[in-house]
C-alpha cells in the first residue's frame, strides 16, 4: 500500500515542488501580476495573458514551457540535440508542447510584435502631432534612457547585444522591447518582457516621482493653450486631414532608406494608420486591425513571453539586473524629455510645460493623460493633453527608429 501511495504521490506535481521549491516563487510571482493586472488593471491586455504564462510554464510535467534554443538552433529534445528550424512544425508541437509550437512559429519569427504595431497605427491619432510638429523633439530626448542604460549594462558584465535590448526597455514600448530582444537577446525575453510591461503599467507612479524631483511648481502651471493666438482655420484643418494621409506613407519611405531594420516596426504602425485615416473605404481593414487581429496577437505574445518565465530561466542573477536596468532606463527617459525642454526654455520667450518633455515614452496615451492629471492638479484650467500627445506619439516612432539602428548594428 505504501509504494501505492508513493507512486501516487510521484504522478503529481507535488513530487516535483518538494524537490525543487523555486516553483513556488514563480507561482507567486505570477499571482501578483495577476492581481496588478485584473484588480489594479495595470496593463491587463497584456499582463493578464503574461501572468497566466508565467503559471502555466511552471507546472511541472505540463510541458507549457518554452525551451530556448541557442543561437544555433539547437535544441535538447528528449535527450538527442535537434535543430528548431530544421524540425516540421507537427514535430514542435508533438514533442515540445504548444506553447513551443506558438513561440517558434509566432515570436521567434518576429511576426507578432509587427502585427501588435499595426494595431497600435490604427487606434493612434497623428493629428495632435502633426499640429505641434516643434514638440516633437522632445519625443526624441526621452531615448536618452535606452543608450545610457546600454552603456551602463556593458559595464555590469551584460554583453552588447544583451545591454541592448535591456536598455530598449527604457523606451516603454513592449512590443519594440520584444521584437529587440528576439533578434539580439532570445534568451533574457521572459525577464525583459516583464519588466517592459510591467513599468509600463507603472507610468502612473514612475511619471510623477521624476516630475516631482526634477520640476518646480512654477514649471508644471506653464499654460501651454494661452501661447495659441488663434483657432486653426476650416482651411489648416482640411490640409491636416491631407497631411495625416501623407505622413504615413512619407515616414515608412524615410525611415526604409535610413534604418532598413526598423520598417517591420514602423511600417505595420504607419500601414495601420493609414488605414484609419483613409477612412469608410477600408473601414473594414481598420476594423480587422484594430480588433479582432491585434486581440488575437495580444493574446498569443503575452500567453508566449510567459512561458518563457521557468524557475532556472528567471530565478538569477541577469534578471535582477534586468529589473534594475528597466526601471533605471525607464526614468532616465522621461528625465531627458524634461532636461531638453528646460534647456529649450532658456533661450525661448514662450516657455514649454515640461510635463510635454516627460511623456516622451511610447506609453500611449497613457503618459500623456498622466501628465495632464499632474498639471491639473496645479491649475485646473491648464490642459496640456494634446500637446503632450505630441511628444508621445514621436516617443512610438522614436523607439522603433532606435530598435531598428541597434539591430542593425549589433546582430
């Protein structure tokens, strides 16, 4: 009866947890992000799926795990050394599992992320952009976190390719974040991909910590509506309809001659509002792009990226310097979008709010209406959402263009 039980006991995965208790980490860890996601609605779209991943890869005998293949190809499978790209897909999914068959099919190939920015191009306006073209370069600054961090990781040990995709997290754009790490670091994708998303959904606490230490009161009432002396024309509106037309396919044109790497990128984002903005007559492309195809995605990538998060993938070292760097990476950008429009201001007679320079982050449009909350509280009247929306949509296509620049120097 005793070897009964015994043999019982070894069917379970309890055998397993006794005898490795860093499960019990990871399933806390996916706990949590499961409660930020679905009881704070931290960035639930994509922290939900992630966490549930995260569960899912770490029940022993599952087989929901992603097992990583090095740069070779080469994978472990039930003990004989194979090589992933060589192997059909029936095979991957016979003899590694599902969440192996979507991972190699879907996110190793690169494929999702671009597909997630298409959907991002659909549901973003240009408009407050192309209307306050000046406020774009700040969107540019705050890249500053993503290069400092670079250099910052090669000196903690990382190599070039693992410092930066770390320090593309400062970007606050998790798809770029995935899509870098897929090409320079496949390895640390778990680890990244959490601490991307998850300081995103921090904008809310991480914008108003750096304003706090960097911005005076006088700075935050700046009121940028007064500097406006008029309401545009029936004229400039009718050219800005034209100009959100054309600047999509203007920006996919220039950014494929200068940084060919980075139009998976830009061009499913620019495709995608271009889409929108034509209007009734691709309104079903539109309605496909942003719905039911980006859902679609959104759930494969984040059930996916989570998979990758086993026990000896997460628990070390590499990762607590991920979690360090991120959010380092992270501040630092928003501190060089409000450090550029304090040194703009000193030689300007109309004055920038510095809130436009803290949400140069891809976080759209969540850092932008952060910012606005931040300036009401100082001056109710002083709604500074569309200017900082300026900033923020530049911040999208200027993370993507430095993706692009990194990849293509690095891989």
């Amino acid at each position: 009866m005793e070897k009964i039980f015994d043999k019982l006991f070894e069917m379970t995965a309890f055998s397993n947890i006794f005898a490795d208790p860093q499960f019990l980490i990871m399933y806390a860890i996916a706990f949590i992000l499961l409660y930020l996601g679905i009881k704070k609605q931290y960035e639930p779209l994509l922290l939900v799926p992630i966490a549930f991943g995260v569960l899912l890869a770490n029940f022993p005998g599952g087989s929901m795990g992603v097992i990583q293949a090095d740069e070779a190809g080469n994978v472990l499978v039930n003990g004989v050394m194979k090589n992933i790209w060589e192997m059909p897909l029936h095979d991957i999914a016979h003899e590694l599992g599902l969440m192996n068959f979507i991972y190699y099919l879907l996110i190793k190939t690169g494929f999702l992320p671009p597909i997630i920015f298409m959907g991002v191009g659909a549901l973003t306006d240009f408009g407050p952009m192309l209307r306050n073209l000046r406020l774009s370069i700040f969107g540019a600054a705050a890249q500053l976190g993503i290069f400092t961090v670079l250099l910052v990781a090669v000196l903690m040990n990382f190599t070039l390719k693992e410092a930066a995709a770390l320090g593309i997290i400062g970007g606050a754009d998790g798809p770029t974040a995935i899509f870098t790490t897929i090409k320079l670091a496949p390895h640390l994708l778990g680890p990244i991909a959490i601490a991307a998303y998850s300081y995103m959904a921090l904008v809310p606490v991480i914008i108003p910590l750096v304003v706090k230490l960097l911005c005076s009161k006088k700075e935050l009432c700046i009121n940028m509506k007064e500097q406006e002396k008029r309401f545009p024309s029936k004229v400039e509106i009718k050219n800005l309809r034209v100009l959100k037309i054309i600047f999509p396919i203007a920006v996919t044109t220039v950014v494929a001659l200068f940084v060919p790497t980075a139009v998976p990128l830009i061009g499913m984002l620019m495709f995608g509002n271009l889409v929108k903005e034509i209007g009734t007559n691709t309104s079903r492309l539109f309605d496909a792009a942003s719905n039911s195809i980006m859902n679609a995605a959104t759930i494969f990538l984040g059930l996916s990226v989570g998979a990758t998060m086993t026990a000896d993938a997460f628990l070390n070292w590499t990762t607590i310097g991920i979690v360090i760097g991120g959010f380092l990476a992270f501040a630092l950008s928003i501190a060089g979008g409000i450090m550029l429009v304090k040194l703009f201001n000193l030689f300007s007679k109309q004055k920038i709010n510095p809130l436009i320079g803290a949400t140069g982050l891809s976080a759209v449009p969540m850092a932008s209406r952060v910012a606005n909350e931040i300036a009401l509280k100082y001056d109710p009247k002083n709604h500074v959402l569309q200017y900082c929306m300026s900033s923020n949509i530049s911040g999208v296509i200027g993370s993507a263009v430095a993706a692009g620049v990194l990849i293509s120097f690095l891989s």
